[in-house]
C-alpha cells in the first residue's frame, strides 16, 4: 500500500506506510509529527508511551537533526521529502546487496 500522508487543522502530519521487517512480514507504520508553529526542530510522538523523539533527516533516528521552517506551510512538504529520501536510500541499499551497482 502507498504511503498516506494527513494533515489535521493545526499542520501536524500523520504518516502511515508500509515495512518490511527483518523477517519479511509486512506491517504498517504510523508516525505523527509536529514541530513549532514558527518554525524549528521536528518532533515524532512515540505511539504506545507517552513520549518524543526528535527525528533526522530521513526520518532516522540518528544524524542531523530534522529542522522546519514552518508547521502549517512547509511540515507537510519536509516530511514527503525525507520519506521519500528514506526510500531512495533503502532501494540503493538494496541494489548494492544485491550486487546490482
């Protein structure tokens, strides 16, 4: 399934995607981001504990911070870019697994 990408009235975003595991089961992903109404670090709610996490740039969990402009003009548009920047990356990992250059 394609990834869905949701805004509500405040320019939060809700990310839902497909991923494969480790084991080759399919699950699905529900992130939530947020960041300052001006503008600033990207936040990610962590889904069953009550906490946050601040994502990189391609949505990882380590490297450089992800920073936005703006909640309700530009989170939208920084989040689809670093999942599609996460996809990219995981399509040339594959390839150079597979001894495809």
């Amino acid at each position: 399934m394609r990834a869905q990408f949701t805004t509500d009235g405040d320019g939060n975003v809700l990310l839902a995607y497909d991923d494969v595991g480790y084991n080759g089961t399919t699950q699905r992903v529900i992130r939530w981001f947020t960041c300052p109404a001006p503008g600033g670090r990207v936040m990610e709610r962590l889904f069953g504990e009550w906490g946050w996490q601040y994502p990189c740039v391609k949505l990882l969990s380590h490297g450089a911070p992800l920073i936005c402009d703006s909640r309700r003009g530009y989170l939208l548009a920084c989040i689809r870019r670093e999942y599609q920047a996460l996809r990219r990356a995981e399509k040339r990992e594959a390839r150079l697994e597979g001894g495809v250059k």
